[in-house]
C-alpha cells in the first residue's frame, strides 16, 4: 500500500470539488475506484475520458503506486 497526492485539472478539478486530495492505494486503478467511490456520477464521467499520469510519466490503471507517488488526472481539453 502506497500513500502519496491526486492531482485534479481543469475538469477533473471541477467534478472533484478540489484541486489536490491524498490516496493510499496499491494500484493506480485501486486509488482512482476509491475516489470514484466518494464522488457523484459526473466525476466518473470525467475519470473514463481522462489521462492518467504518475510522477509524470503516463501509465495504466494496472500500475503499482510508490509513496509519495503524485496522481495527475489530465481531462481531455481544448486550446493550444
């Protein structure tokens, strides 16, 4: 089990109601289902169209958290 930050943008941060929150999970998927569990249908919505990156690399729901690990959860956007 790892402890460490979920960071929110743009619309994940909106949906979440905050910008930052912390996890203890063993997996990137185990902490995602976890806030999920805690949040209303239009956070869910958001999570399933979102990247998902850890300590900044991009990487899958499967993958094993360290601590102090930092979540960024990127929503799709628009712009350049």
């Amino acid at each position: 089990m790892a402890r460490g930050t979920i960071r929110y943008w743009a619309a994940a941060r909106a949906a979440a109601g905050t910008s930052e929150e912390p996890f203890d999970a063993g997996t990137l998927g185990e902490a995602l289902d976890d806030v999920r569990s805690r949040r209303g249908p239009e956070f869910s919505r958001v999570l399933s169209h979102s990247s998902f990156l850890v300590d900044g690399l991009r990487t899958r729901v499967e993958a094993t958290l360290q601590d102090d690990a930092v979540i960024e959860v990127l929503p799709p956007f628009a712009g350049g």
